[in-house]
C-alpha cells in the first residue's frame, strides 16, 4: 500500500514481516510434529523468530508501553499489533534472548 512517510512504511513492513514469520513457524511447528491440535500458539515457540530492523524509531515505538504520539492512525494499529504480537508469541520479552523487535 501506499503510505505517506518513513514510519508508516517500516511499520507496515514490520508488521507484515511478523505475520508472515508467525505463518512460517506455524507450518515448521507442523512438520517438527509440535503442534497437536489447538495448542500451535504455544508450541509454535519453539521455532526460532527473530526480527530485526534499522529504524531507531520504530524500535523505541513498539518498546514504548501506553499509547505512541503517531498521527496517523494506522501506523499506531501497525505498531500496537506488533507490540501485542511480539508479548503474545516471545514470552513477553520485546527485546531478548526469546525474540522480539531489536
């Protein structure tokens, strides 16, 4: 999609980046035989995930906790998606041996 400034689109492309990395574990997790039934978000640890990025100020964003000073409304959703994602799936460390946004 088209987006208006630096922070929208590495947002953007971090958080498709997650989902797709999320996808990828999921379909390893299968194959190593972890994922019995309805129990994949917790196997799906297992598998390695990291991601990695150069923009200093998507970093402190999704590390920030409470509510960002973005404007625009949808790199605010991008980012509160990766934050929530990054908790939900690497234990709760946003940045660390576990995983998360470095």
């Amino acid at each position: 999609r088209q987006v208006k400034s630096t922070m929208a689109a590495e947002s953007a492309t971090a958080s498709y980046a997650y989902d797709r990395g999320v996808f990828a574990r999921a379909i390893v997790a299968e194959l190593l035989g972890l994922c019995p039934g309805d129990k994949w978000t917790e196997r799906v640890r297992e598998v390695p995930h990291v991601m990695a990025t150069d923009c200093r100020s998507l970093v402190e964003h999704t590390n920030k906790t409470g509510s960002t000073s973005l404007t625009e409304k949808r790199v605010a959703l991008d980012i509160s998606d990766l934050r929530e994602g990054i908790i939900r799936l690497f234990r709760g460390d946003i940045r660390g041996e576990s995983g998360g946004l470095v």
